[in-house]
C-alpha cells in the first residue's frame, strides 16, 4: 500500500485544495467563536482519528516481519552510541529518581544503598577498574570477580566518594581479606 493511504481516505479534500487554504489563512488572527467552532469540528473529524489508526494499522503489518541484519546491526550500532555517552545514562538516571521513580516509596533506602546504586557509582566503579588495567592491585589477579574498594572509607569521606583517586580495585577474596570476618555479599560493591 502506498504511504500515507490511510489518512487520504478520510480525507473530503484533495491535498492541493488544503494547502491552499492553509496558505490564504496564514497569518490570519481568529475569534474566540471561530476558535471554539474549529476545536469542534476538530474533534468530530475523522481524519484526526486516522492517524491513531494509522499506528495500529502500521503496527499489525509489520507484526511477524523479520529485519535484515543490515538494519539490525544498524539499530544496535545506534543504541550502543547512544547508551555510551555517560551525560546519556546519567539524565536518564535522573529522570527516574526519587518520587519521580514507578517503585518510589517514600525515601526508605538507606543512603549507602542509593548512593552504591547510582549511575554515578557504576561510572567511577569503571573508571577505577580501567585506570588499575582490570586486575587486582593486590594479588594481581585478572579474569576474576573485581570489587571496587575506597581508599578512605565512604563513612568518612562522603565528599571523595567518586574520587576516581580514592578507589582501588581488589580480587573478591583480596577484599574480604583487607576487610576481615565478614561476608563477601556486605563488600561486594565497594
């Protein structure tokens, strides 16, 4: 079908005669009346329904259509340099904060725990572990689940807490170590 043909058929006048009178009424300043008379007509048309339909037409052709890989290789090319952009991830991230947030429930979560799951921390979490080459810095042990860990602790030094100088990447068992007796789950993160 060609493009378009859904919206024509509702259509009582050809293409060139609307624009014709889109152009003589440029510029044009209408009444309060005139106003409320086209917000009416405008909302019994039909042809301002057909773009609606046009999507669910559109929608169900194209259901059960497989891509080339030439067009999906191109989608996924523009994803990837969308999502890299770190301004990207972090308005994103912003966007759904807060009350802002669907599971929003009242500002309950510790602050630790927010913080560990902001944008903000995965991005230092992966400059930290860019900068030391991917590898414990003790052990120097590559290929194995890394921890981020601070230098000085978050507790006290809230203000250096994407500090890309205050962190150090540790092997999971280099950092439980460093830590104690305690469960590698409570330093997982950093």
């Amino acid at each position: 079908m060609p493009k378009g043909i859904y919206i024509r058929q509702f259509r009582s006048k050809s293409l060139d005669h609307v624009l014709k009178i889109a152009q003589s009424n440029k510029g044009k300043k209408r009444t309060d009346e005139q106003k409320r008379s086209l917000s009416l007509a405008h909302k019994n048309n039909k042809a301002v329904f057909s773009s609606i339909e046009n999507l669910k037409k559109a929608t169900i052709i194209n259901i059960g259509r497989r891509k080339s890989q030439q067009e999906i290789e191109k989608q996924r090319e523009g994803l990837r340099r969308h999502w890299e952009n770190p301004e990207t991830k972090i308005k994103a991230s912003l966007r759904c904060r807060g009350d802002k947030g669907t599971n929003w429930q009242g500002g309950k979560t510790a602050k630790n725990k927010s913080l560990r799951n902001s944008i903000q921390f995965r991005l230092w979490r992966e400059a930290v572990f860019s900068r030391d080459n991917w590898a414990c810095q003790e052990c120097g042990k590559r290929g194995v689940f890394l921890h981020p860990h601070h230098i000085k602790q978050l507790s006290t030094h809230p203000e250096l807490a994407f500090a890309i100088d205050n962190g150090i990447t540790y092997c999971a068992k280099c950092h439980q170590h460093l830590h104690g007796n305690i469960k590698l789950s409570e330093v997982s993160n950093g």
